[in-house]
C-alpha cells in the first residue's frame, strides 16, 4: 500500500461519518480523480478485513464495517516497532 494510500485510510478512520473527495484532495494536495483512483486500489485491501467503501452522493465516502474489523484495521495501520 502506498503512502498516499495509508493517508486516506487514515483519515478515514479517524473521521466520523462522510467526508468528501473534495476534502481528501485537499488533505494529501492531490486531484480528486487522484483520490478516486486510490479508493478503487484499495478495495481489495480493505475487503481483507471485510470493510468496504460507502459512496454516499452529496456527502463523501466512509469506511463501513463492524467494530471489531475496523479496529483490525487500526491495528495493521499502526507500524510495528521492530
């Protein structure tokens, strides 16, 4: 996963609710297509831990999984001190 990539799921993570394309773009100084095109890299990484991507139109996207995953995910985000 790339760096660019490991920033989106960290805002994510952190954001309750929506947040929008725009939003993102804006956070890791990229375009919005850039930022359409990570999310679609990585769905496959994601459904490992059985998350998925809400697309909400008008309101942004989020992380849609239950708690016991989305903290899985947290955890493989976090490096580990070797």
């Amino acid at each position: 996963m790339t760096g660019q990539e490991q920033a989106i799921l960290g805002i994510l993570l952190m954001t309750d609710g929506y947040i929008s394309y725009e939003t993102l773009a804006e956070k890791l100084n990229v375009s919005t297509r850039t930022v359409m095109r990570l999310i679609r890299s990585m769905e496959t990484f994601l459904k490992d831990f059985s998350i998925m991507m809400e697309v909400k139109r008008r309101s942004g996207i989020r992380l849609d999984g239950a708690k016991k995953d989305l903290e899985a995910l947290r955890q493989n985000m976090v490096p580990s001190g070797n």
